[in-house]
C-alpha cells in the first residue's frame, strides 16, 4: 500500500472529493484526520469510513475545524501530532462557492469565498509546513480547479481563489522543495459532487456536451490522483498542476 502509515489531514472531507479522498488514503493504508466544519457531518463521515472497512477505524481521527479559524487550525495540528507524532500530508481541499455576476456579487459573497478557499488554504498550509520543516518531509496538495485556469461566468470570487491556489502551490514549491516538502496543485474539472447543485441544470449539461469523454467526473477519479501525488510514486513532482477534466477544454 502506497501510503502505508502515513499521517493525512484532509480539509473539507465530510463528503464529495473530500470523503472520496479519504476513503482512498485509508485504503492505502494512510491514518487519516477527517477535517471538516461541521461536527455531525464529521461524525458521520468518520462512522461511514469506520463502518466500510473495520480496520481503519483507529486509523481515523476526527478533526472539526474552520478553516479561516486560526487558533483551530493550530489546535487540531497539536492534537495529530499529540496522536500520531508527525504530518506527512496535506489536502487542502475544502472550499466554497457564491456564484454571482460581477456586477451583482456582494462585498460578503466574495470575501466569503476568499476566505475559506484562499486564505484557509494559507493558513492551514502554513500550520502544517511547521511541522514537516522539522522532519524534512511532506508533501502539499491543494485543490485548484479548471474555472481557476480559464475562468466561468457568475464565479469572479471563485476563479479568483482557484487561481490564487495555483500561485501558492508554484511559489511554496520553489520555497519548500530545498526542505524536502512537495507542493502539487490539481485542477478538476466538473465532478459529481453536491457544489454542482448551485448550477443550473441546463448550464450544467451544456458543460457536459463540452466534455470528450462525455460525462462529469467521479470523486473517486480526482482521489486516485490525489494518492498518487502523496506517494513516492510522485517524488519527483514538485509545483505541478494537473488537469483531471476529461478534457473540457480541448
């Protein structure tokens, strides 16, 4: 197992990509802190994860945490390497959306998003860096997303911080690579999770016809690329951003 015994925090992973991620990181072998917002959607996820596969259970920690909460974030980085000594990964893959046109988005609409998808990602990333410095290892990975390549309509705060990501994830991997710490950035494209549901449906479906392999992805699909990244199957990949998109924007 590619991830045997290693320690993952992963943000946002309640449910869609997130839960997916750690559904895969488990079988992997991985010990997996389940870090999401809401306590009982944590409890839930923790539950469905322990209930799927009777052996990971002490494998798994909750971890209920805001990510634009500094004093959490440090909190629930003391209480994983209070369990398990060490961090050896990080997806950041929590975010939000609050779709408007430019003309009609409110101060709190974008300042919302950039706080959970741009400044979280800052703040918790910088948490955990602390930690891998002292051993000289780990890897980061954040979730972009294809709008932050090329863009959407009504998603000017929402493109901003997938974009913003990529410009993390280039610049921490110059900074970090010299200490052994990895920094990838993925970019999916539409994928079968509840955040599509603020999408009209027939703006949706004219996403899919754009698609070449004719269909949204999975979340299983952009997990199996997150574990690839948090291998060493990956150990030369440093400041990459993958595209996993069907090909949307041929």
């Amino acid at each position: 197992m590619r991830l045997q015994d290693r320690v993952a925090i992963i943000t946002g992973a309640a449910g869609g990509i997130g839960l997916a991620t750690a559904r895969r990181f488990l079988a992997e072998g991985a010990r997996v802190v389940v870090a999401d917002i809401s306590p009982a959607r944590v409890a839930a996820a923790c539950e469905e994860l322990a209930t799927a596969d009777e052996g990971a259970g002490e494998r798994i920690l909750p971890g209920v945490v805001d990510v634009t909460d500094r004093v959490a974030i440090d909190a629930l980085v003391a209480a994983v390497v209070a369990r398990w000594g060490r961090i050896d990964v990080l997806l950041n893959n929590a975010g939000i959306t609050q779709d408007a046109r430019l003309v009609k988005m409110s101060d709190a609409q974008f300042d919302q998003v950039i706080g959970v998808n741009l400044k979280g990602v800052f703040e918790f990333t910088q948490a955990v860096v602390r930690v891998m410095t002292e051993r000289r290892a780990g890897v980061i990975i954040n979730a972009s997303s294809v709008v932050g390549l090329y863009g959407n309509f009504g998603q000017t705060n929402y493109a901003a911080t997938k974009a913003g990501v990529i410009g993390f994830t280039k610049t921490w991997a110059r900074e970090l690579g010299p200490q052994g710490i990895r920094v990838a950035a993925v970019c999916p494209g539409f994928v079968e999770t509840p955040i599509l549901k603020s999408i009209p449906q027939p703006v949706l479906q004219k996403m899919v016809d754009k698609v070449p392999v004719g269909r949204l992805g999975k979340p299983e699909e952009i997990a199996a690329v997150y574990a690839f990244l948090a291998s060493d199957d990956a150990s030369y990949i440093n400041g990459a951003v993958i595209e996993v998109s069907g090909g949307i924007m041929l």
